[in-house]
C-alpha cells in the first residue's frame, strides 16, 4: 500500500462520490492511516450505500443527497473542510443512453457544488476527479498533453459532460485542480459489458493502478500551492503503456481464455478514448505517487486463483465466450447492417 505524505496538519476532507469504488479506495485508505482530520462522505442515499458507510461509521460523518437537486445538504457538509475531492459521476457505459441524467448529474451536480462551496467561509480546495474521455478519438495522434483542445467522440455524453463540468470547476471562486486519470486498473479488474467493445484494438491506452490514483488525490493537498488552478493528466507512465489489444491477450489468457474464438468485428474501429499522456510525468515529479506497474498487475491477478474464477465466471458465462461477445455492439451493428451505427463503429 502507498504511504500518504507525511501532512502536520491532516486537513478535513469531504468525499462526495464516496460510494464510487475509487471513492471507497480513499476511505479505505484514509482509515488504515488512520487519518487525523475529519472525514466527510456524501453520496445518493441508497441501501449499498447505507450499508458501505455503516462500516465506517466510527471514523466518518456521512450526508446524503441527490447532488443535482440537494443543496442544503452539500453545503451542511461543508463545514469546517479543507479539502473536497469530487468524484461523483453518472456511470460512462449508461451516458451513451441517457444523456438528461448525465447532464442533471455530472453538469448541475457540479455547479451546485460549486455554488455551495462557493457559500462557506472555510474556503476549501477543490479537486475534481474528470477523465481522459476528454480528448476523444486520439487514434491517429495518440500523444495527448493537457494543452492540447478537447473534442469528444461522437455520442460520448460522459466526455461532454465531463468538459461541461470542468468549465463550471474552472469558472469558481475557490482554488481548483483537475485530474484527467486513464484507466484505472483494481484487482478483479471486470472489462465486461458493450464498454469492452468500443475501444478498438490498435488503441493505445496509458493506465494507473488505483492505489497511486488515491496517493495522487490525498497528497495533492500538501502540495496545493504548486497544483492549485491546474488541469493535470494522471498515469502511470511508461510502465503502464499497452496497446488495448495485447493488454486483452494477456488478460484472456491469465483468465485461461486465450483459446477462445473471437468473433471478427467485435470491436469498434474508431470513435473511442485513449492515448499516450505526453506530460504525465509533471504530476508525479511534484507528488512521487508512483509505486505500481501494469507488470505487477497482471502478476498479482495471476496469484489469486479465486479472483480469476470470479472474473472469468462474470466476463463469459457457463458457455465459453457466448456471454461476452453477445454484449458487443459493433457486432451488433455490422450483422444487422445498420448503416448508422455502422458509420460511428467502422
């Protein structure tokens, strides 16, 4: 486990998207630190989430709202923090259908958080947590730096949002700082689902283990006055570059799926997300979060013999293979012939 930096004064801390696993990730880690400043989660009010916070229920104080509707909740928790990390989101594989409940979410979440920051006296640094959805369809230019102009992919309601959101973030009173983290990898990392199917497999993806993703997010308030106001890509570095392709062959074959026929156009050709970070290394020169290699990722899930049972139980099913490819949407569209989707897939 990374340490978290050594901070005289641990600040107050309010975790809004708590519930989200890499929300979870913190918790957990603030309370195996035991960490000396108070901590605050607010997420939708739910029977998981009520469940998950009652385990922690000596060490936080927890809110719950709708944070498109709720505002005197937000700002109730407010109090007395030094420190909001924004992880809330509406969930990526559902923004592609519901574009109202991503914006409701993602965009008037923000703002009013925004707003109720904005409100008390304590002045707390914000850092949102966005995505590399951002830059859209990096293909043919996979080297991506912060300063280089988003544009989402097409019908990407995440990436919109997303860039809706930042500007809202950017536009504030109280001092900000933006991460644009690339996949982050968890053990049991679950790649199921028509997400699996949209990226193509010449994509080149930069990705982050979770646990250097939440030393990247805590010990950022040690160093506030170095990020404070800036937009930063968060990876792993080079340690952690794959093509989405060979990253899949591995994966398949840790999960003994490497014999498994893949059906031709499965996968989407264009109209996707991720890329080489360029200035990836500007944060952790500041930060040194670094402790984790995609090397060490496929090693430790290769160690937990029960780990690749539940995976690949979840990602093909009883019949082999059957399960997952039926989820794919560019197969979809290409068997039926639906020129529409054809053109935002091949």
């Amino acid at each position: 486990m990374n340490t978290i930096s050594n901070i005289s004064n641990q600040p107050n801390i309010l975790l809004v998207g708590a519930a989200t696993r890499l929300g979870q990730a913190i918790l957990k880690r603030l309370v195996e630190t035991n960490w000396s400043g108070k901590i605050v989660v607010y997420d939708n009010k739910t029977g998981r989430n009520m469940s998950l916070f009652d385990k922690y229920r000596e060490h936080i104080t927890t809110y719950y709202g709708n944070i498109s509707q709720d505002a005197d909740n937000l700002t109730s928790a407010l109090k007395e923090i030094d420190f909001v990390i924004d992880l809330h989101h509406f969930p990526r594989a559902k923004a592609f259908k519901k574009l109202q409940l991503a914006e409701e979410i993602n965009v008037d979440g923000t703002q009013n958080l925004v707003t109720a920051i904005e409100k008390v006296d304590n002045n707390p640094l914000l850092l949102y947590v966005s995505s590399d959805s951002v830059y859209g369809d990096r293909l043919s230019a996979p080297m991506i730096s912060v300063t280089d102009p988003v544009g989402p992919s097409l019908g990407d309601y995440d990436a919109i949002t997303r860039i809706q959101a930042e500007k809202v973030i950017r536009g504030t009173s109280t001092e900000w700082i933006i991460y644009r983290p690339g996949l982050t990898l968890y053990p049991g990392n679950s790649l199921g689902g028509a997400e699996l199917f949209r990226t193509p497999l010449s994509t080149r993806l930069e990705m982050i283990y979770y646990e250097d993703l939440v030393s990247a997010i805590l010990n950022a308030y040690e160093q506030r006055n170095s990020l404070w106001n800036h937009t930063y890509n968060v990876g792993g570095g080079e340690e952690c570059r794959i093509i989405y392709g060979d990253f899949l062959k591995r994966y398949f074959a840790i999960l003994g799926m490497d014999q498994v026929e893949i059906p031709s156009h499965c996968f989407a050709e264009r109209n996707s997300i991720g890329g080489y970070f360029a200035d990836s290394d500007e944060l952790n020169n500041i930060l040194k979060f670094r402790k984790h290699t995609l090397e060490q990722f496929f090693e430790e899930m290769k160690k937990s013999r029960t780990l690749i049972k539940k995976v690949g139980s979840k990602l093909f099913g009883s019949i082999r293979g059957k399960n997952l490819f039926s989820q794919s949407e560019p197969l979809k569209a290409y068997k039926t012939g639906e020129k529409k989707k054809m053109k935002y897939f091949f």
